[in-house]
C-alpha cells in the first residue's frame, strides 16, 4: 500500500499572508515551506487510494462551514514547551476549532502531539535569541480578513508541500 501525507491549511491572504513570510524568510534563512496559514490538519498520514474518500470529506466539511471573520494580532509562544513563535489568532478561534474539528475526523482522523490552538507559526525551532527577535519584531502585527476557502496540501518528496485544491466554505 502507498501513503501519502497531507495537510490542510487556512491561508492568510495578501497583503498580509506575503508579509509574514518575508519576514519568515528572513528569521529562517530560506523561503518557507508553506505559505503563510493557520494549520486546520496537521501532516497526516493517509492511503493514498482512499484520496477520493479524503476529498469528498473535505468537500462535505466546505458545504457545512460558512465563511468566518479572522483577526491576527501580536506575537505569542509555545516555549518552554515548544520552541515556536506566533501570530495570535484574536478572532474567528472558535470557528478555526470548529473548522479543525470537523476536518480532522473521518479520513483525516490522527492522534495529536497538542491540543489544538490556531494560530500562525512565524519562528521554530530557532535559537532563543532568533525566537525573541522574532517575537518583539511581529508584537505589533495586526490584520483582519473573512477566511473563505481552505487548501488540502500534498507532500512530494521532490517538491515538498504542494497546494492541491482549495475548498470554498459555503454553508
């Protein structure tokens, strides 16, 4: 049997999303791996014949979420439990956890390592001073946005996380 390992992702849109990665780039070097988002499945292991159950989950999970109100603002961390440095999500968490909730069921259905709390990742396992630089730069950060859609990603060992449909909210 073949797996494949996938995530579902809410991205933060333009401008802001293309901001916070700028600035991922610059605490890691490189650009991220992912664009900008706030984690609704976390890399999950599923086989990949049953992909066609996984996307009509997903899809079922779009036509029963209705679009949702987000708002970032400031910076908080995981440490000393988890070495990250985020963007808080102020508004729309209920929704994030209720979106999170529905997805991860079914096909998507995993054990987690945390509880779940949404938020946005800008620094990971970073040295401490990296971690607090990026925690006092991001403080300020604040942006609004409806959230819409949500995007399943797919990991290729050759191209790494790859978008491979965006699902519109439409309840």
């Amino acid at each position: 049997m073949s797996s494949a390992t996938v995530g579902v992702l809410l991205a933060v849109p333009p401008p802001f999303g293309e901001r916070l990665d700028s600035y991922r780039r610059d605490f890691v070097g490189r650009d991220p791996e992912t664009p900008a988002h706030i984690t609704l499945v976390p890399p999950t292991q599923v086989d990949e014949a049953s992909m066609p159950h996984v996307h009509r989950h997903l899809e079922h999970a779009a036509a029963a979420t209705a679009p949702f109100a987000v708002r970032l603002r400031g910076t908080a961390t995981f440490r000393p439990v988890s070495p990250v440095v985020f963007v808080a999500v102020v508004a729309g968490i209920s929704s994030c956890e209720r979106l999170a909730a529905r997805l991860r069921a079914g096909p998507l259905q995993s054990i987690a390592s945390f509880p779940y709390h949404p938020h946005v990742t800008i620094a990971h396992g970073l040295p401490e001073a990296t971690l607090d630089r990026a925690f006092d730069i991001q403080a300020g950060f604040d942006a609004s946005w409806t959230a819409s859609s949500f995007t399943l990603y797919e990991h290729s060992t050759h191209a790494g996380w790859v978008a491979t449909r965006e699902l519109t909210l439409d309840a």
